[in-house]
C-alpha cells in the first residue's frame, strides 16, 4: 500500500509539474545496422537522457516501477533473432522507496534486437513502441510510450530457401529443433499472393463506435441479452405512475446504461487487458458463473421472483446493477467479437477508444429497448397485454434456461472433463422443450399463472413447432449432425454413441503430429484454429464438414488438423514464445496453438483455416466463417490443385 500512494502521488506531482514544463527528459534514436553475419540485422535503440533523470531498465521486479519494454507490432520482411538486450551495463543498487533492488540508466542507454531477413524479400517495415519511466531526484514521470517506425529496402539476394523460426519459438532452455521450428515460419506474405489482402489497421473514432455498434446489433440477435429486455419491460410496468414519471424513469435508465457500461468496460481492460472480453467466454469461473446466472434469470421470468428488480427510492443504484449486469451478459455471447474492435479502438486512444466502441455497442441495446419501454408504459397495460407479456416471459424463460447449458457444455469442453456429453445435453433439451409444449397448450402452469380455458390459435401453433423441434433433437442422441442448431449444441466429438460417423486416421488434434503425418502420406493439410467456446466452429463443422461431398474431400484427399485455441491441457514442458519480440510463457495447449496463429499467420480470429504443404507452406488464402457450400469446395478443390501441380 505504501508504494502504492507513493507512486500515485509521484504521479500527481508530476502531471501538475510536467503540463506547463512539457519536459522530455528521455529521447530515443532507432536505426537498422547490418552485420557480418549474411541475412541478418540489427535494430538499435538509443535512449539520450538529460540532466538528473534516469531510465529504468528491462525486466524490473514485480511491484517497482515500470520496466523499459520494446513492443513489435508489425514485422514484414523478417523475423525477430533472440531476445533484445543491453549494450551498456545499467546502474544496479537498492532503491529505499520501492524497497527492492533496481536497474537504471544515466545519461544514455542502448539496447540491440537481432532480426533474421526473410528469403525473397524486397524491404524490411518493422513498426512498434516502447514503454519506459524516468525518474529523478524529486518525482517520477508516468510510464511513457514512444512510437517508432523503421523501413529498409533489401539490395541482397540472400541464399537460403527456408527462413528460421527460432526468434519466434524456443522450447524451455534453448533447447531448438530446426525442422519442427521450420513449421512456424510466418507466411502471411505469401498467402496474399493467393488474394488474400493485408487485414485493413485504418481506424478513427467514427469508426471505432460504428463497431460498437454493429457488435450491440449483434448482440440483439444472440439470447444472452433477451432477459434484460423483458426484465426491463416487466418492472417498468410494475413501477409506472404517471406518463412524464415513466419516460422520466425510462430517460434515466437510458443515460446511465449509456454511461456505466462503458465504464464498466474500460475498468475490466484496465485491470486485466484487452484479453479479458476473449477470456471471460473460455474460463471455467465465468462459464459456471454464466450458467448460475442464466438460471436465476429464467427462474425469474418463469415466476419465482415477483418483485421488480427496480426500486422507486434506488431508482440510480439499480440502474447501475442493471448496466454491470448487461456488460456481464453481452461479454458471454460477443466478448470475442467486441474484445477484437476494443483492440483496434486502443490504437486510437487508450481510454476514448474504447469508451466509443462500447458506447457504440450499448447505444445499440438501449435505443430499441427505450423505444419499448415507452410503448408499452406510454398506456396503462389492459388483462390483455398483460397475459402477452406474461407469456413471453414463459417462454423466454424456456429458452434462457435451455441456454445456461451451453456455458456448462463450454466449460466441459475446454477442461476435457467429458462430464456433459453430447447425449446428455440433447436429452435435458428435449425435456425442456417438451415442457413448453406441454406449457403452450395450457397443460402445465405456474404459480402466478392466470387460467385459460381456452388456448389461442397462435399458442397452438407456437406448440406445434416446439414438439416439432423437440423431435428434430431426436436423431442426435444417435448421432445426427442436428446442423440448424450445430452453433449451441456440443460437437459430434463430444458424442460417445455415434451411428453417423467413424473414426478417421487423418484428423488430428495437434499441430505436430499431423504435420508428421502429412509427410507420410504426401497429402494437403487442412488447418482449423478453432475453440470450444466459437459456436461459428461449431456451425461450420456441422452444417458444412458433413455435406457428403465435402466431407469425402476430407476424409479422402486431406489431413485434418483441427486446433483449439481454448484448450486448457497442460503442456509437458513449458514453452517460451516471442510473440511480436515480448517473450510469453506457455503452459497449455491452447496458448501454444493461439501463439502458432499469431506468428504463422498474423492472425487472432477463430474459425480460421488454411490449406498448407507438408513442409508448412501455405495452398491457399485464409478461409473465415461460411457455410455456403459451394464456395467451401472451391476453396478445397483449388488447394487441392496447387498441390498437385507442386508435386509434379
């Protein structure tokens, strides 16, 4: 705690004394240098600092100032060599204020990081920052971030054909394999020469919040913010007074979601990072939390809770358990989705950046929910519309609970507990299902359930098709692909009884032996980076990977190599990665596949698949998320094509 006000009140000082004094105390000089060694150079970074300032060193201990961190953020041309290191020796003694032992500099500084050309290319673009602290006698600056952008034209043609990956991956105690790295060589060069264009960096904060707002579009579609819509509608009705108290209430409502979201987001990326809205949907806490909740919320709208969850004397206090609510509902269906624009919006402005997105994502909800709740609060609700809402409070209850079960089967997936199979979840889903339809033709009531005598001709219907889809679930207890809803349900290798499908030699689940086993058999490889928790995966291997024809093209003619990015399995060693020049521990399975994406591919997205050769050279273009079915065999046949005439 004391280092903590120490440094935010260094902090303080130094904004009050900093803003009019425009100080600089450190100012960076980069350059690319060439060596004796041939392909290879070196980037060098020079650090002037004036006066009595200081500059602190690399890989500071925890809990003390901030280390001097240099960040790649693109790399064209090249790949990182090694790790980056000091030229001159930094000054090293024990600092009373932080109670530890510190590095730092004086004067000047110098570090160097090794780069390795790429064969065949033109000129070498290498932009990034560096992060870093000064400190003198009397106060600390904030850490600061230096832009730097670096570009040489290549003159030489260099003579080896296969570029070294050992900058970008290096087993525990430097222990390197060269063919095994050799699979790790970036190819995203080459993949463009297949069509594929160079993913568009161009962003401002008109666009930052169009994003936003097309993923809280998004979101609409998706069930998880379904509860927050009729909850919303339920207890406004229940504390309507006058109309200029409603729209009032309802005004209010709008601004502060308009406000704590945001807010709530930004706190969440602050204190855990960008990462966070992609790791909510894969941890195990949150996926169990996610399933309590959803529970209570369709234990809410089937009528166990009849109280409003709006308070006339809490009416701020409540709103605001309402947006911390909505932020945890939204992340559970486009976390991922949202997490990759908050990315993108940061480059902007750390903290405007994303404040538009997610202001753009939630002015998406609140707009079309505003607009409801003053049409259906702007007259006092007659028996009639009353028993609609009441209804559709049923029924939403119905599907909110069938869906509390995917964040369960998530879980089970990503830890591979194999607790919830695919047989289990068809089951509790047939039975859920089973009860609305007993439920739609007035055969099962609530507590708080008014009697009908009668059914309508709309509640007949409606039953009609929910024991048509209860049956439709039937054949999956057996097997069957279940395509219109592959998206929710666990995937067909989650299933222990299948009547379906067999078993096939060339699907593999790791990136090492299928590569293996491709140069064995001298077949294309089919490369999937998927995840337990991408339910476009999922939609994608069974509406698409079971059509009979592409499914012969895969079992036939390719190697199946199907990693998931979410797997939490232990490595049996762990790895450290050099991801973008920052070392990154690795400890499971799915770290190491998401870091192979990264560097092989300069790509984060899931689904993501490409057609490579044995020896890991890219076929084909990157494929996203489809499931038009002629398209997908194009995108098959024309690999399958480039193979062949290689191989002539």
């Amino acid at each position: 705690m004391k280092k903590i006000i120490v440094l935010l009140v260094s902090f303080l000082i130094t904004g009050i004394y900093a803003l009019p004094q425009k100080a600089e105390p450190v100012k960076w000089d980069t350059q690319i240098n060439s060596t004796e060694k041939e392909g290879f150079r070196e980037i060098v970074f020079s650090a002037h600092i004036s006066g009595e300032w200081h500059l602190f060193g690399i890989q500071l201990p925890e809990g003390g100032p901030h280390s001097t961190v240099f960040i790649f953020d693109k790399i064209e041309g090249a790949v990182l060599s090694g790790n980056i290191h000091e030229i001159n020796r930094p000054i090293e003694e024990y600092n009373p204020l932080f109670e530890m032992n510190l590095k730092w500099y004086n004067h000047s500084a110098r570090f160097i990081q090794g780069i390795e050309i790429i064969p065949g290319s033109e000129k070498i673009l290498i932009e990034g920052h560096i992060e870093y602290q000064a400190c003198n006698n009397v106060t600390c600056l904030p850490p600061t971030r230096y832009n730097f952008t670096l570009e040489e034209t290549i003159n030489e043609t260099l003579q080896n054909s296969e570029t070294s990956a050992s900058s970008a991956i290096a087993p525990k105690h430097e222990r390197l394999n060269k063919a095994y790295l050799n699979m790790w060589k970036p190819v995203k060069r080459q993949m463009e020469e297949f069509g594929e264009s160079p993913a568009s960096t161009e962003i401002s904060y008109r666009k930052a919040y169009v994003n936003g707002f097309k993923g809280g579009l998004l979101s609409l579609l998706t069930p998880c913010l379904w509860p927050m819509i009729l909850m919303s509608i339920y207890s406004f009705q229940q504390q309507r007074t006058s109309r200029r108290r409603s729209l009032f209430r309802i005004l209010l409502y709008s601004i502060t979601l308009l406000i704590v979201f945001p807010l709530c987001g930004i706190l969440l990326s602050s204190i855990f990072g960008i990462q966070i809205f992609y790791q909510f949907t894969t941890n195990l806490i949150s996926n169990l939390f996610l399933f309590i909740l959803f529970v209570i919320l369709a234990a809410f709208l089937l009528g166990a809770f009849q109280s409003s969850i709006i308070s006339k004397k809490k009416a701020v206090g409540n709103f605001i358990g309402l947006s911390i609510l909505t932020v945890l509902l939204s992340l559970s269906c486009t976390g991922s989705y949202i997490g990759s624009y908050l990315t993108q919006a940061a480059s902007l402005h750390p903290i405007l950046g994303p404040f538009l997105t997610l202001n753009g994502f939630v002015s998406a909800f609140v707009l079309p929910v505003a607009i409801i709740l003053i049409f259906t609060t702007w007259n006092l609700a007659t028996p009639k519309q009353a028993h609609r809402l009441l209804l559709l409070n049923r029924i939403t209850g119905f599907f909110i609970l069938a869906y509390s079960l995917t964040f369960l089967s998530i879980a089970d997936l990503i830890y591979g507990k194999h607790l919830l199979n695919r047989e289990i979840f068809l089951v509790l889903w047939i039975i859920i299902f089973s009860f609305l339809g007993i439920y739609l033709i007035g055969k099962l009531k609530f507590t708080h359930d008014q009697e009908t005598p009668a059914i309508s001709v709309g509640r007949f219907f409606l039953a009609i098709l929910t024991f048509s889809f209860t049956l439709y679930m039937v054949p999956g207890l057996l097997g069957a692909p279940l395509k219109e809803i592959g998206a929710l349900v666990p995937p067909l290798y989650a299933q222990d009884f299948n009547l379906y499908t067999k078993d096939f030699d060339n699907h593999f689940d790791s990136y090492d032996e299928g590569m293996e086993y491709a140069k064995s058999s001298e077949k294309p490889v089919l490369l999937e980076f998927s995840g337990y928790g991408c339910a476009e995966s999922r939609k994608m291997e069974a509406s698409v990977w079971t059509y009979p024809r592409i499914k012969h093209l895969l079992d036939q003619e390719f190697v199946v190599i199907r990693l998931m990015v979410d797997d939490k399995t232990k490595l049996p060693e762990t790895e450290i990665i050099s991801i973008d020049g920052k070392p990154t521990e690795i400890t499971t399975f799915g770290e190491k596949w998401l870091a192979l994406q990264q560097i092989k591919f300069r790509s984060e997205s899931q689904p993501y698949q490409v057609i490579l050769t044995p020896k890991g050279d890219p076929l084909s273009s990157a494929y996203g998320y489809s499931i038009d079915i002629k398209q997908y065999i194009n995108f098959l046949n024309n690999g399958l094509i480039r193979f062949k005439q290689q191989s002539k």
